[in-house]
C-alpha cells in the first residue's frame, strides 16, 4: 500500500521557484519561503555565498525581472485584489521602492528592456480604470514617462528589439486590428483587422526591427507561426505548423538574432529546432536528464551560462547550471525535496469519443499500486475555460491520487490548443455540450470498470467551478459530492460584476459565453444559482473576499440558495485570499476540509483524516 503523505508536503511552498540568471552571469536569483512568503534571494555562483533582499510577510511575491546587475524589479498585490504594484530593490537589499505606489491601480511589465540597464516599459490603468497606458520606468529613480496613452481600445502592447514602442492589438470587443509605427513619434497605422476567431498573434519583431512574427489561423484550422509582411498586411511566409495542435510559441536568441527553434503541446511539449546549437543544447540536456520535459529557464546575455528548469508529471522539478563554454552541468535547487517520485502516481494521456463524435483528449491519473478498477473517482475540469491541461506534476492531483482517488482531466471542447473548429465548438455551450464531454469522459471511466459509478466526485476552480454547479444541477444523479474553488454560479450576475480592464471584451464574451438579453433563456437554463432546486450532491464551496473576477456573491448566492433548501453545504471564505489561495496556511485550510468532504461522502477509507 502507498504511504499516506502529509498533506502539507503537497500544499506547502516549495523550497525554490523561479531561478534566474544575472545579465552577466554571475548570480543567480531565485524565491523561498521566509515567513511562510516567497521572497527572493540572491547566489553568487561562484562563491555560494547568498543573501535575502526582500521581507514580504503578508503575501508572496508574485515574480521578478532582473533589470541589471544590480537590481531587480519584482510584483506583488495586496489580499488577492490583483491590482499588482511594481517594487525595486537593489541586489543587496538596499534602495527598495514601491514604483507604483497607487492605489487601485493594476500594473504590468511590457519589457523589462534585457539590453538597457535600470529602465522597463510597464502598462497601468491609472488614468482610466478600463484601459492601460504604457510608460517608461527608470526602476533606480523611480521617474517614469508617458510612451503611449490608450486611445480606448489597445488590448496588448509590443515592442521592438530595442525597446520602442512600436506595434499594438486592438479590440473593439469582437474585431482585433494589429497597429503598427516606424518609430514612438510616427502615428499608428493600421495593418490588418480580424475577428477574434482568425486571428494573427504578434509573437515579437524580427531581428531587423522591419517585420514581424505572428502566430496565425488565418484561412486555415491551426495556429502555425509565420513571418507577417508589414507592407502588405497580410500572413506570409509560413515557418512552422503541426497537423495536429496549434503552434503559437517561437524561440529567439538576441545575441545571435535569430529564431533557434518552436515549443508546441501534443499530450506533452515537443521542440523543433532551426538553429544546430540551440538544438545540441537541447540533445546535451536530455541525455542528462532523460524523462523529463527541460526548458532553459534564463540565460546571460552571452548566452554561455544557462538556468534549466527540468521536471516531469512525477516531480515539480530541480533547477540546473550549464556553462556551455566548459560544458560543466550541475544541479542547484529541488522544488520540493521531500516528495519522492517514486511515490507519485503516473499522469497518463487518454482521449475518448463525445456523444456528438468528437475526440476529447485528456489526463488520466490512477493511485500508484492500484488495480485501476472501481475506484473512486475526481472530475477535476479546468479553469478558463479558454485554456488546457498539460501534462506535469500537479500537487492536487497527486495529493488525490496519493489517498486512493483517480483523476480525470479533460480537455473539453472550447479549450485552447487544439484548433479554430475545436475552439469555436464551445462557442455559447457553457452548460452545454462543454459539460456534456465531461459527463461522457465519467461514464467512459464508468464502462471501463475504472470508476466506481458510486463513488464520483466533481472538483474545479474558476470555470471548473461553474462546471462544477453545472454538473450538479444538469446531471445530479452522476455525482455523491462536488467541489466549487472560486467558481461562477450565474452568469447573469458574472457579466455584471466583472472587473473594468475586462469592459473591452464583453462583447467577445457575448459572442463565446451566451449574451444576457439575446441568450436570456439561454442563460437562465445554464446558471446553476437560478437551477438551484435540482441540485441534491453534497457541496463545499470555497471563496476568496477580495476576488476580483468572481465576486464573492457568486458564492454567496448559491450558499444561500441551497441552505434555504436544507441541502447540505460547507462554505469557507478567506478575507485576505482573491481568485484563488496563495497564502500557505490557507491552502492548508482548503485541502484538509476538501480531504475530510470527499472522505465523509464517497466513502474513501484511504485518507490521513480519515484514519484519525
């Protein structure tokens, strides 16, 4: 029988994340936990020798960007608001500013400018809470200046190699058109348009400064990378596609400036190199580490001195060095050192049919030492819902598995990744169809004596949230108890309540999620809150005060609802947590009501709470 593992050990911060290299290559930073927070930390690689430079306490930091040698930017928000300030702090822990100290204000770095010291462009919504302008940031002073400002309807901003502003997307809620200038002085002047649906998608410029590379399904299923002519407007030459998935991510080498290679995403991520040394480095790095999916994490502006970031569906992963002058490799961090791999359970690509004909792909994760038969079974859809699983080491997914439970992952139909026709067919099917593929993924499980047809649970977040309630009210007989993290529960109140920087996009969700007056009995049918009385499963809700895209209310609501009805429900709610928990001690709290819920109502003896 597998050991049964703390439940901490899955749920804790991990020692290291996020490794970085210094542009000169002689430090590398990286973030651990002090105080229960990530904070960040800087190594001199040759002596060893490290130091912390920042104190949060409240709340992790979220990330970081080396903007020298000397100094690093990092991002942080308070209680899950998301309205991220900017921060700098000199790499001895000297000269911290707050560079954005606004409040209710949201930032974002554009670029952290790799070949000039000490300056970024950054957006914020400062002047209009709806869109974001774009400045320029001297991150040692803290002075800043206006590059561009938002006439109303720029979703992203690009710019060139050497730091200028110079290309743009824009949204008119259904419509993007691609902006473009000679330089920060010249006027925008529109390229192309496209609807939403047949889209090119500005990767960055091409090492001349004088064109682009985008990723485009224009006249064509997938995503493929091409070579955009700024002349014309118009996709030309293709540079790389798959038949099978959509390709979207284009390596660059600025020290050599030129494209080295693509990373696309089958049932696991895959290269394909243009550049041989690119390619010998990637060769060199499986050999060492075969089984495992490795990326370069961070490089040095030579390009001689290389972070790598190693890891598997058995592992968060290790971080390594390579010095590829000397070719001297060695390990410098383990994530989490504590949980050995050969106590995880394997996460297994599957795919099934729909009940309409479509191939559904998906993960498949069973208890190590198991028969694989008659188990008890977690639905866990993803969040989004315009993204995709991916196989990798999941902490919830292993702490299931580890107390006896299977997992099942779908890439339901609307997740990204798998073509325009796959995509547009969750188009207005929240409730729908999209919910139809996950009932039929759970009684595929079902009719291959997997799952025990009496012990099923459904678990989500976010959109797997939503899809959760949906399961609950469209097919109650299916599930003994179901799960809802920060999830949607009626989309009439969800459109409503959204933040302002989502405003430009509304008419986009419309079109993808059901529109409330043109869809209303639509949209009655699929909100859960307003189908409350069907709904018989137990339930525990779990909710973020501070959450800024689903409201607290969303929650609220349907807690009401169904205590009104004696229907059972747990409900626990977090004041110093947003859309999801990041503080460690609250994840605690989630995980171990989330053990005992599932132990009490499918009956699976496997559990440390329920041995106690």
């Amino acid at each position: 029988m597998t050991k049964i593992i703390p439940l901490e050990d899955f749920f804790k911060n991990p020692q290291t994340k996020q490794v970085k290299i210094s542009p000169s290559g002689k430090y590398c930073s990286y973030m651990e936990p002090w105080e229960h927070r990530m904070n960040i930390m800087i190594k001199n690689i040759e002596s060893d020798e490290t130091c912390r430079i920042t104190n949060a306490t409240e709340r992790d930091i979220y990330g970081y960007y080396w903007v020298s040698d000397e100094r690093i930017v990092y991002i942080m928000d308070k209680g899950g608001d998301e309205n991220t300030h900017l921060y700098a702090v000199n790499t001895d822990g000297s000269n911290l500013l707050d560079l954005t100290p606004f409040e209710g204000v949201k930032c974002d770095i554009i670029d952290d400018l790799e070949e000039i010291d000490n300056v970024i462009l950054f957006q914020m919504n400062k002047r209009d809470n709806q869109v974001f302008d774009v400045y320029r940031l001297d991150v040692a002073t803290g002075e800043m200046n206006l590059v561009s400002e938002n006439p109303g309807n720029i979703a992203n901003w690009h710019s060139d190699h050497d730091g200028k502003l110079r290309l743009a997307t824009t949204t008119d809620g259904v419509n993007t058109s691609i902006l473009y200038r000679e330089s920060e002085t010249d006027e925008w002047k529109k390229l192309a348009e496209y609807n939403f649906k047949e889209k090119a998608i500005p990767l960055f410029f091409t090492p001349d400064n004088k064109s682009i590379y985008v990723a485009s399904n224009v006249n064509r299923d997938k995503l493929g990378i091409f070579e955009y002519d700024i002349n014309t407007g118009k996709v030309g030459t293709l540079i790389y596609e798959n038949s099978d998935v959509d390709v979207s991510q284009l390596l660059y080498s600025r020290k050599h400036k030129k494209i080295t290679g693509v990373v696309f995403t089958t049932d696991k991520n895959r290269y394909h190199f243009f550049d041989k040394n690119r390619e010998d480095i990637q060769k060199f790095i499986d050999e060492k580490l075969p089984d495992k999916e490795n990326d370069i994490a961070s490089s040095n502006k030579d390009e001689n001195k290389f972070i790598i970031y190693s890891r598997s569906d058995l592992t968060l992963g290790s971080y390594y060095f390579l010095n590829t002058d000397t070719w001297k490799f060695h390990k410098l961090f383990d994530l989490s050192p504590w949980l050995q791999e050969k106590q995880m359970a394997e996460m297994k690509p599957i795919s099934y049919t729909s009940r309409d004909g479509l191939t559904i792909h998906g993960y498949l994760t069973l208890p190590a030492g198991s028969s694989g038969k008659n188990l008890p079974l977690i639905v866990n859809p993803h969040g989004g819902p315009w993204v995709r699983d991916n196989w990798s080491f999941n902490s919830e997914v292993q702490f299931l598995a580890n107390r006896g439970y299977a997992i099942l992952q779908i890439n339901y139909r609307g997740s990204t990744g798998y073509g325009r026709k796959f995509f547009e067919s969750g188009f207005k099917q929240w409730g729908l169809a999209m919910q139809d593929d996950i009932t039929d993924g759970v009684n595929w499980l079902i009719s291959e004596e997997i799952a025990d047809a009496k012990r099923i649970a459904i678990y989500g977040s976010s959109y797997g949230g939503y899809a959760t309630l949906s399961g609950i009210t469209k097919t109650p007989e299916l599930y003994q108890a179901a799960i809802d993290y920060v999830g949607v529960s009626n989309l009439f109140t969800f459109l409503e309540t959204s933040p302002p920087y989502w405003k430009p996009y509304l008419e986009m969700m419309h079109e993808m999620m059901g529109h409330p007056e043109k869809d209303k009995e639509q949209l009655i049918a699929t909100s859960p809150h307003l189908n409350a009385d069907k709904i018989i499963t137990p339930l525990f809700i779990a909710q973020g005060a501070n959450d800024p895209r689903v409201k607290k209310s969303e929650s609220d609501q349907i807690v009401k609802a169904l205590k009104k009805r004696g229907i059972y429900v747990e409900y626990m709610v977090k004041d110093n947590e947003g859309h999801g928990f990041r503080n460690e001690e609250n994840r605690f709290d989630f995980y171990r009501a989330m053990e005992r819920f599932l132990n009490e109502h499918i009956g699976n003896t496997k559990s440390a709470c329920g041995e106690g």
